[in-house]
C-alpha cells in the first residue's frame, strides 16, 4: 500500500510534511537544489532581518513609538551580519533565483519586532515571487515599563500590517515566553495569521573570560528541545484555525512522527540537515513513509493531530498534572540509568 504524504500548510499543498528552515543551506542555490533533489516539500530562506532596512524610517519610528533604546544596539550588529545577508536588493534578488531554481515552494523570511517602514518589504518578497512569508518576532524585551499585554499588542498589529499588505500566506515563528501562549496563538490567527512556527530558538549570549567580553554563541539543537513544541502544539492543535509548523530538535523520524501526532502540518529542520546534509530529507522522508506503511496508516492527514490533546484519552497529560507526576516520580536511581544509558553507544550491541 503507498502511503499519501502530502500535507497541506499555509494553503500549500506540499509533497510531505518535511520542510527545511531558515539556515545558512537555503541561502545558496546549490545547497537549496540539493534540497529539492532530496525531497524537501518547501524551503524557508533565512531572514531579512529589519535592522537591515530602511534605517532611518525605523529609527525614526521607533523612537516616536518606543524608545530609541533598542535601535543603536541593533546597529552595531549589523557588520557581523553582512556576511550572512547582504541587504535586501541581494535578499530579493537571492528570492527570485531560488524561485527560478526549484518548483518546490519558496518561503521568504522576514525577521523584525517593530510595526513601521520596513514592512512593506513582505509586499517586495511577494513581488519577487514568494510563496508564502515567514515573519520571525524575535525580541528581547529589556524595559522595565514594557508591559507583556504591549508586547502583545506590539506584534499582533505587526501581524496584521503584514497580513494586510500581501496576499501570500503568513506564519508568524514566535518564541515559547509568552506568559498565556494559547490565547496569544488563537489572537495571531484572529489577527490572520495563517500559520503558527513553534519555535523560535532563542540564542542566549555567553562571557568570554578571556576577554571579559559578551559573546553570541550558537549552539546546534539536540532532541531533548523538541519536546517545547511538542507539547504546543498539542494543546492548539484544532484549537486555532491556523497551520502549524514544528521547529527545534528534529533529528529522527521518530522525531518527525512525534510532531506529527500532536498536530504539526509541518515539520521543519535546520540544525541536523547542517550535520547531516541535505541527503537527511530523503532519509526523514522514506523514513516517515515506512513507518506509516508499517503501522497501515494511509495517509500523514490521518496520522496527523491523533495525539493532540483534545484527540486523546488524557488531556491533562499536556498540563501541570505530568509535571508533577515527573517530579515526585522521580528516584536518584534513574540518575545512574541515565549516565550508564549516556556511556553506551547507540549502536552498541545490546
Ligand atoms: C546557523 C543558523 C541560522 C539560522 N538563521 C535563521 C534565520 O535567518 N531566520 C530564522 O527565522 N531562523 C533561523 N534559524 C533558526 C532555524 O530556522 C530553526 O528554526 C532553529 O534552528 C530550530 O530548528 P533546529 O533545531 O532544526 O535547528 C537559524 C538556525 C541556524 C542553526
């Protein structure tokens, strides 16, 4: 029996539900046709990120709405990323030629917090060609007197600017801190939004003690982060009328398979396809299909959300109830079945 793996996102129609995320593979053409040839359903370029427009318009902008506090912090950044991202002419033009590439769709990122200038550049990404926008909301919010409810408000007329200006699909990729997520997820759909990217990694900045000087460092994920959006994603699961994207930690199929039971329409991979190379998709891919045909499953659509808290049996395995039963069923003895699991190899005969 073949398995059907399309799945539909943002209105898409893709071939699986494997998608690869914005990272530095999909900033070139060579890398973005590997992927394609290895089957990924659709590719999220890497951000434009807003500090790299119109300069003088956000500034302006910011300082009027917010503060300028955070505007000459993002500035000094900016030579660091020149080399990731040259700007938006090379952003556009880097679009248009992805799209002249693949057939697959291209899914252009636009990486920003402030409502203002700048986002008129969905409407060039549209133009260009993109099949849909990503709009990454990642923020550190630093002022005392900003409230979470401004937060909040800040990115749902951002959302909503956006939405309004385009008529490709948007998905907003947000971070976990929000302090009643589910209520912020169901307003971004009322905001129309048209998909929900779960989540956003946040980079935490380190000390050099040699230097004493803060340092970015970006670490690549492990599994253990995928179970964050794991748990969201069952809990909104049929909740919000949007499509959600799974991201951090997909290594495996069985990673895939996980997100896909508690309600993902996507799942998208960054840091293992940078370990791995692109051949990964097509091990994910043939590896999602087994194990469907396996288990008689016809199609990921059916597979897709049966695990999600309101499909199955214990809802309240999504809640504070499983925290406190993982913590008071905790022995000191699983601490040294952990470290002898860690000195055995996986592949080690058992
Ligand atoms: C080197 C690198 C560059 C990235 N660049 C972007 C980016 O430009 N925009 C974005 O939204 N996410 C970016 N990400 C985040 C990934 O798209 C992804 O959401 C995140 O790494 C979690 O997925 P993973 O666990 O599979 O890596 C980047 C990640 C890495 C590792």
């Amino acid at each position: 029996m073949t398995v059907d793996l399309t799945s539909r996102y943002l209105g898409l129609q893709l071939a699986s539900p494997i998608v690869a995320s914005a990272s530095p593979l999909t900033g070139e053409i060579d890398s973005l046709r590997a992927l394609e040839e290895a089957g990924a359903a659709a590719v999220v370029l890497p951000s434009l990120f807003e500090e790299q427009l119109e300069h003088d318009q956000v500034e302006l902008h910011s300082a009027l709405e917010y503060g300028a506090h955070s505007f000459a912090e993002a500035l000094t950044y900016l030579p660091e990323m020149d080399d990731y991202n040259t700007g938006p002419d090379a952003y556009l033009e880097h679009l248009a030629a992805a799209k002249e590439a693949l057939s697959i769709p291209v899914i252009a990122s636009l990486n920003g917090v402030t409502p203002g200038g700048w986002t008129r550049y969905a409407e060039l990404l549209q133009q260009a060609g993109a099949d849909a926008i990503e709009l990454n909301v990642y923020a550190v919010e630093t002022d005392p007197y900003t409230s979470a409810a401004g937060v909040e408000e800040r990115t749902l007329r951002l959302v909503s600017s956006i939405c309004s200006s385009v008529t490709v699909p948007v998905a907003v990729k947000v971070g976990p801190f929000y302090t009643s997520f589910a209520n912020f997820a169901v307003r971004l759909a009322d905001a129309r939004a048209d998909g929900l990217v779960l989540f956003n990694r946040f980079l935490q900045p380190d000390i050099d003690l040699e230097t004493l000087t803060v340092v970015p460092r970006l670490h690549l994920s492990s599994n253990d982060e995928l179970r964050l959006p794991l748990r969201w994603l069952a809990i909104l699961h049929g909740r919000a009328n949007i499509s959600l994207a799974a991201t951090s930690g997909v290594q495996t199929t069985e990673d895939v398979v996980k997100l896909l039971l508690c309600g993902a329409d996507v799942v998208m991979v960054a840091s293992q396809l940078l370990r791995a190379g692109p051949g990964l998709i097509r091990e994910l891919t043939d590896g999602l299909g087994e194990w469907l045909g396996e288990r008689e499953y016809a199609s990921v659509e059916q597979l897709k959300g049966s695990m999600s808290q309101l499909a199955c049996g214990n809802p309240r395995a999504f809640e504070r109830a499983q925290y406190v039963r993982a913590l008071v069923g905790f022995s000191p003895r699983d601490v040294a079945g952990q470290a002898e699991r860690a000195r055995v190899p996986d592949d080690s005969p058992a």
